[in-house]
C-alpha cells in the first residue's frame, strides 16, 4: 500500500509571495483532474448571532461573481462536464472541482474567480435562504441528525462546535448581503487559502495556472485576529426527543482531544477497535452476538478545538436501556481492561490499511493533502499519523479511555414511553 | 473467449463461473467482487426477503470457517469488506493490499460456495435484518419510493422492497435458505470480477482454485415471475406521512430492459437534458426561475427486465398540483419541439464524463463490470460512451414521445399527516 504520499517524488509545495500555498501530485494514470481551493476558516470562525453564515457564504459563492450571473456559472461548468461544488466544514471551507484533463484551465480560472470576486446578489441571497430555511427543517425527517444535534448542543453549549454547520432558522433569517462581505473581506485572503492540485498534469502547468488566477490576488494589510475557541463548561446529560419513530437512536459522547494533543492518534485507534468495520467491538458484540441492531458504530471527528467521541445505536424503542448498557460497557471497559496485543496490532493494520485505501482517487488525495495543509499540521502529517498510530501501546489506550471516558452525554431519541423511563433512571 | 477490444478479459471457466479481470498497473490495491444473479427477483412471493437475508447470513460462516473469522481476517490486513443486494443481483467484495488477496480470496469463495446458515445465528441475523427494516421505515424516501414500486411495477417483483417484510421473515427457516442458497448460488449465475494490482494469469489460477466444489442444485420454488405491466394510464396516490416536513412529487416512467441498451442509454440522455444540473430544464425554470420547487432531479435506472425513469420534486405541498402540470407539459415539448444542439452537446459531456468519473478506482470500475456482467455482458459497457455521442436530435424526441408521455405514468406524493 501507499505508506506515503510523501515518498513519491512527484509532491510539489510552493508558497506565492502573497502567501497563497499551492500543492501538486502529477498522476497521469487517469485524464481527470481534481482541486481543491481550502479556506482557513470554517463554522467555527462565524459569531453566534450569525449561525449559518460560512456554510450560506459558500452555497452563494457559485451564484454570482462582478462578471457572471449564477446560470452563467452552471452553464459554464455543466457545459463541459465538469463538477464544482462547496462545502463549509467545522475547521475550513472549501470549493472542490473535478473535471477531464482538457478542461482544467478554464473551470480552475472559474473557480478562482469565485473565490475572489463573489458578488452575493440580493436575489440569489433571497434564494438560498429560502432553501435553506426549508433544509434546517427538514432535518426534522431524520432521527440520527436530531439525536446527534441534540448531543452536540449538551456537549459544546455555546462552543461553535455546538451549532449545526448549517445554523438555525432565526440566525438564518437574518443574515445579510454585509455581512456575507464583511465575511469574505476578512477571512477569504490568499495567505490563508491552500490550493491542491492532482492528477494529469504537470507541475509547471499546474502551477502556472494557479499563478495566473491567483498570483496577482493581495492579502489585506491586517491578519483578521486569530480564531479563539471558548471553554466547553458544560456538565454531563441526558437528554431526549420523543418521537413516534419505529427504532430508537442512543448515543453517547464524550469530549476528545484536539488534533494536535498527544492523545489523538490513541483516540483514532479506540475509534477503530470500537466502531470501525465489521470485525470491530460494538459491532461484533452488540449486532452480531446479541441482534440489537443494524447500524452500531463509533466516531471521533478531527478538530482543531475540543473534539468528541460518540458512539451510537438505532433499535427497537424496548431495547433502549439494554443498547444503552451495551455501549457503557463497551467504552467503559477500556478504562479497567488492558487490550490484548492481537487487539492492538489488528486495530493498527486496520486503521492503517483503511487510510492507505482512502488515497486511491485524485479527489480524495487533493482533498487529505490540502486539508493537512490547511490546519497547519503539513503534508509530512501524512506520514507522522501513520508513525504515531503505529507507536501507540496499550497503556496508552488505558491511559487515554481513562483521560477521557468519564460520564458520557446521553442522548435519546424514540417513543416516549420507550425512552422516558430510560432518561429517568439516568437522572 | 478473450475479448481484444475490450480493456477487461472475459474468461469463462470449465464449471461455467464468468472471471472478469482487468489489471491496474499503478495500483497496490486489488478489489474482489463477486457478483451472483440471486437478487430479490429470484425469489418465490412467499419468499420475499429471502436474498437479502442470504447475503447477511454468507458471512455467518462455513463448517471450516467459525462466524466472524472472514471479516477479521480481511479487516486485520488492512482491507475491507461489505456486500450488497438488489433485484436483480446480490455482490460481496473485498478490498485488500494487492499481496493479499491470495489469502484472502479462499475464504471469500468458501464463504459463497458453502455458506453454513446455522440456525441459532439464523435466529439472531433475523432480528438485525427487522432493525434494518425498521430503520427503512423511519425514513419518508424509503416510504415513498416503495409506495411508487408498488405502482409502477404491480405484480412484477421489482415492486417488492428487497428486504421483504418482518410478517414474511418470521416464516422462513434455515432449511429454506440453505435451498435458496444452493440453488443460486451456482457457477453459471456468478461472475467473478478482479481489478487492479494484479496479472492475468496468477488471477485465473487463484480463481479456478477458489472456486470449485459448488454443492449439486437442489429443487427450490421457482420464482414468481409475472410480465413487465403496460401503465394503463395516469395513476396516483398519496401517502400521509407523520414528522414530514416538505412534501414530495415523485413520477415515474417504465422504460425498456437490457435487451435494448440503445434505447436506455437515450433515456439517460434525456434525463440529464431535463433535470441534472442548474442549467438543465427543469432545474432552471422550477427552482432557479419560478422557485416552485426546493430541489427537482430526474433519476434513469438501468435494470434487467424493465429500467425505470424518475421525476422527483421537494416542494411545498400546495405546488404539488401545479408542477406535477408543469412537468407533463415539459415533456410533451421535449417530444414535439427540437432539443438544441447545445442542450445535446451538454448532456453527452455530463454523462461521459460522469462514466469517466466513475471508473477512476479499482473498486469502481470492478462495480460496473460487475454490474453489467450480471445483468446483461461485460462488454455491453464498453457501448455506453459511443452509444450516447451517435444520438441526434432526431432520435432523442422519439424516445421522448414513446416512453416519457404525460397520458402514463405513476405519480406517488408525500404530504405531512
């Protein structure tokens, strides 16, 4: 398998005189190109009052720029095939484009003038914040997406981590055309914006081109001030929906460490060996052993802040408390039990072998490489993770289940009758 | 028979397994796909879940192979493993460093060959496939679309939801799967696909010795086979669904089988003409111009015995009369009205573009062999490209008129309760 995309000699980093960082893997096996533009700047990075705004600023930067209307746009990227999209995560943005080797001069020139020069007209605002309005409420059709904001929300409190990325009916409604670009001026800058390149096409090209779209763009005189996270102070809960559902969703969460604390690469394995496959332990001990469920898994999301470790379980509403017990046990155990070296060595190669097999398509290696980038952890973290995953013991795993697994955050979602008494037994 | 044109090789083995296997120098990783015609259409009525079910049982083991041993052995080397069922087909594939595979394509084969089916794990399986049955029900799409199989397909089985239902799987036993199981999982009804960092010829004899042995064909209830339906004409029917927070349209169209591939690849045509993209006609008037509706698509869905073409809108539910008017009335000027050559143009780069997309990894291009192996030949997806770039305007607006016609077809739409 790839160990690492840094041992393959084709990786080329350069930084422009105005800051802007460009990354380059030539992989001429297939006639596709992928890029990715990264932004520094995410969900986290939007005042409270103004929940929603990077995700509703990213949606409005494909509907208008100084010189094209929105349907100009679609037409210019449909017309070739190509695929342009955005996305706002928790951490950065960013737009991500794909196209037949041909075409890339033309879609990447685009898509750079959509970073720079968005024009958020009034009536695309109009527009999106009607269909966005609609798809915050229609995350009431799904129970998982209820259960998890409702854990998010006990969990981070007032944090930007615990907002939906998509924001809430009543910020939504009151977003603006200024403040869409008081946004833009501050945060969208070209020494906070990473650009990856991959597929057929050489460096010189590929660099030439970003330098051509991109080369002449300034950043402002002043840096916006640095992103300064709050203090979760929050308790541990229990909290539930009551819905008429078929099957009840459990979850429990517990904060997690940040990317760069030392306990990081711990939590991913533990992430593994609980919740990640077929062969893992929640799966293996609560569908396959004793049929509670279809879906039973684990997740602990990279942040740059304060992250979280949840797992969770859709079942029938009269196995609430019993799923409940299931997962406890299961994340407490770590705390108390030492795990085996075949435990630890079979969570290794499966942590590490599923990485290596989530770099097989220019996309996804456009998007590892400048996400590394982007969070300031550099490309050479491609190789570090899989060094520090490979280092990880089993004390370390005690160690850090003990440093983190204290009282979980419950969230329950299902008929009241199901779930209610479960919620009051745990107080 | 090895095929020269095609970039894939197409080897039929003595005991009549189909091997597909192309190599992918650049890549460390191989895929496995097994692919076997033992999808939900090979099921007696009484029977209906029964291949889905099958396919969660294959991983419970074989006398050789205790429960759970295949999915650590894989997950341990750093690969993955998963499967899926439909009408027409149930797959199992594997995902794995490419030095790996001979250790790992025997179990995989044994696991397929001679599946166990204990019953205590029978038992147990069952209460995970009703889990997953009642997660399907949480859920309004999954609702709605089986409402609109039920009425576009009638009596044929692709109206059936391929995991049955929990009335039905409480009936059945191990001893009827163990049936279904030998009678379809047989070397003529299985296709073999093998992409990526390995050669030809130490993958031919690594498959020839995995798979052999196949159990003798017991008799088993044939399945219930009733003819593709004519839609009479416009049926429709709505569904009140509780925690709904938008409605749906959704209309849909039958369209020709496998046996006419020509004919569907133009439906895929005109489905991105009318709906994919923001520059595509319905896209643009009814959610970018006229904001009708909160999103519009149109869906083309290539099966054996008939394809399926879809219209599906997110809408308040008091547009729903207006759009449904609207749509029927696009599609009388798709037919009567000549189709720009830019419009043409577009759809052609969209949809070889998307093919080009869709092949880049092993486990892609593994998935579309695989899929056309089973339902019609390998090869066949060789055609699509050139297929889509001969049609003209001239052949599009009959396919439009003949199967798209506003006078039949299916309408099913969700409303809140």
């Amino acid at each position: 398998m790839t160990a690492s995309l840094l041992q393959t000699p084709q990786l080329h980093r350069t930084v422009l005189p105005n800051g802007l960082t460009v990354l380059v893997l030539e992989n001429p096996v297939a006639d596709i190109v992928s890029a990715r533009l990264f932004i520094r700047a995410g969900s986290s990075a939007e005042a409270h009052h103004q929940a929603g705004l990077v995700s509703f600023l990213m949606g409005l930067l494909t509907k208008g720029t100084e010189t094209m209307a929105s349907m100009a746009i679609a037409e210019t990227v449909e017309s070739v095939g190509a695929s342009l999209g955005t996305d706002a995560a928790a951490d950065y943005s960013v737009i991500s484009l794909k196209t037949v080797s041909a075409d890339f001069p033309e879609i990447f020139a685009l898509a750079a003038t959509l970073l720079r020069q968005p024009s958020f007209p009034e009536d695309e605002i109009d527009l999106e914040r009607r269909l966005t309005l609609q798809q915050i409420r229609s995350m009431q059709e799904q129970p998982f997406t209820l259960a998890f904001n409702q854990l998010r929300q006990d969990i981070y409190g007032h944090h930007p981590y615990g907002r939906p990325g998509i924001g809430n009916e009543a910020t939504v409604a009151n977003l603006t055309q200024a403040d869409l670009i008081a946004f833009h001026r501050q945060h969208i800058r070209p020494d906070h914006v990473v650009v990856t390149i991959v597929g057929r096409i050489s460096p010189e090209a590929a660099q030439a081109q970003v330098e051509n779209a991109l080369g002449d763009w300034s950043a402002p005189p002043t840096a916006p001030p640095p992103l300064r996270l709050p203090a979760v102070t929050t308790a541990a809960t229990c909290s539930r929906v009551a819905q008429e559902t078929n099957q009840a969703i459990v979850m429990v969460g517990y904060p997690a460490a940040p990317v760069k604390h030392p306990a990081y690469a711990a939590l991913k394995l533990i992430n593994t060996y609980l919740g990640n496959g077929l062969s893992s332990r929640l799966f293996v001990e609560l569908r396959e052993k004793r049929g509670l469920a279809y879906d039973v898994s684990a997740f602990y999301p990279t942040r740059l802040g304060l992250s979280k470790f949840v797992a969770y379980i859709g079942t029938a509403p009269e196995n609430t408390a019993t799923a409940l017990e299931g997962l406890r046990t299961e994340v407490d155990r770590l705390r108390t039990t030492v795990l085996s070296d075949d435990e630890i060595q079979a969570s290794k190669n499966k942590l590490l072998g599923q990485y290596a097999l989530g770099k097989q398509t220019n996309a996804q290696i456009a998007q590892l490489l400048g996400w590394y980038e982007i969070l300031e952890l550099g490309v050479e973290y491609d190789q570090q993770f899989q060094d520090m995953v490979a280092a990880v013991t089993a004390l370390d795993i005690e160690a850090v289940a003990q440093e983190f697994f204290h009282t979980p955050y419950i969230s329950l979602l299902g008929p009241e009758e199901a779930i209610g008494p479960v919620a009051v037994a745990q107080g | 028979m090895i095929s020269v044109d095609f970039p894939a090789s197409v080897i039929r083995l003595d005991n009549g397994l189909t091997l597909i296997h192309q190599e992918i120098a650049a890549t460390p990783v191989v895929v496995a796909d097994v692919w076997v015609r033992a999808g939900a259409i090979a099921e007696p009525a009484e029977w209906a879940g029964m291949a889905h079910f099958l396919e969660h049982m294959i991983f419970k083991g074989t006398d050789q192979l205790p429960p759970g041993v295949f999915d650590y052995a894989i997950e341990t080397q750093g690969g993955m493993t998963n499967a899926a069922t439909s009408h027409d087909y149930a797959h199992f594939y594997i995902t794995i460093a490419a030095d790996m595979l001979p250790h790992t394509l025997p179990y995989l084969a044994d696991l397929l060959l001679h599946a166990a089916i204990p019953a205590d794990e029978f038992d147990r399986e069952r209460q995970v496939v009703l889990e997953e049955i009642r997660q399907a029900q949480d859920d309004p799409d999954w609702l709605g679309y089986q409402a609109m199989s039920e009425l576009v397909y009638q009596d044929h089985p692709y109206g059936r939801p391929v995991l049955g239902t929990a009335e039905i799987l409480q009936q059945r036993s191990p001893e009827e799967m163990r049936c279904f199981h030998q009678a379809h999982y047989q070397p003529d009804k299985m296709t073999v696909v093998i992409t990526g960092g390995i050669p030809l010829e130490p993958t031919i004899a690594m498959v020839k010795h995995a798979f052999r042995g196949f159990a003798s064909p017991p008799p088993c209830p044939p399945a219930a086979i009733a003819p593709v339906p004519n839609l009479p004409g416009v049926r429709r029917e709505t569904l009140h669904l509780p925690r709904l927070e938008q409605s749906r349209l959704c209309m849909a169209w039958l369209g020709p089988g496998v046996d006419q591939l020509e004919t569907a690849h133009g439906l895929d045509l005109l489905a991105a003409i009318l709906a994919e993209g923001r520059s595509s006609r319905l896209v643009r008037e009814l959610r970018e111009d006229r904001q009708l509706v909160q999103d519009i698509g149109a869906g083309f869905s290539l099966q054996r015995d008939c394809s399926l073409f879809t219209i599906q809108a997110w809408l308040d539910g008091d547009a729903i009369d207006r759009v449904e008017a609207i749509v029927c009335d696009r599609l009388s000027e798709l037919a009567a009205q000549p189709i720009s050559d830019g419009e043409i143009a577009r759809a052609k780069r969209l949809l070889c573009n998307d093919y080009a997309f869709s092949t880049e990894a092993p486990g892609q291009l593994a998935g579309l062999y695989g899929y056309y192996g089973t339902v019609a030949t390998a090869e066949h997806c060789l055609a699509y490209v050139p297929t889509l770039q001969r049609y003209t305007d001239e052949q599009l607006r009959p396919l439009a008129s003949q199967y798209l016609t506003p006078l039949r077809y299916v309408s099913t739409i969700l409303r809140p309760a």
